[in-house]
C-alpha cells in the first residue's frame, strides 16, 4: 500500500499547517495499513479523504463521521446538563478519534 505523504497532501492544496504537522509527525509518510487513530486523530483526516480518495470512500467516510459527531453531541449535552467537569474534552477526544478510524478504515479500503 502506497504511503499518504506530505507532498501528495500539498499537491492536493494542503495548507502550510497541514504539510508541517504531516511531514514533522510521518517523514517518510503516512501508511494506512499500520498508523493508528490516535497517531493522526489531531490532524485534517476528513480533508485528506476528501482530497485523495474516490467518491466511494468519501460517502463511507461521511456516514462514519456523522454518527461520530451524534455520539459527540449526545455527550456533550449530557455533559453539560450533568454539569461535568473535563467532559466535553473527553468527548471531543472520542469524536477525533471515531473520525480518524472512519478515515483510516477508507483508506485501507480504497487507497493503492
């Protein structure tokens, strides 16, 4: 399976940020087989899929992350209603990390 580098990312129209936190964290480029959702939960893994995959794995993508973001909501709302301290951050820790297995799950499906 080919390596997601920062290059490519550029190429596609990455931002400056978006190179450096890539090239910095991955040298040698990102592989899908092997990185983990908690290694690239930080980093614009939706915009990546949007860039670099087919329309296939983009849907996929969306619908992964659409229950990820319900689940989001539902905890923080609890979160607050309950008036949990820490909470929302725990959620939004899970969502990061839900959006980057949907992402990674497509490309190790799609990307050769």
């Amino acid at each position: 399976m080919r390596r997601i580098t920062a290059e490519m990312l550029t190429q596609k129209g990455a931002h400056c940020a978006q190179f450096d936190e890539v090239q910095e964290r991955f040298p040698d480029g990102v592989d899908p087989e092997t990185v983990t959702p908690e290694e690239v939960a930080d980093l614009s893994v939706g915009w990546a899929v949007q860039a670099l995959l087919p329309a296939p794995a983009r849907k996929a993508f969306k619908e992964a992350e659409a229950t990820a973001w319900k689940d989001y909501v539902e905890a923080t709302g609890s979160a607050w209603k309950e008036a949990h301290r820490g909470s929302g951050a725990t959620a939004w820790k899970a969502y990061l990390e839900a959006e980057a297995r949907a992402a990674i799950r497509v490309f190790r499906q799609y990307w050769r």
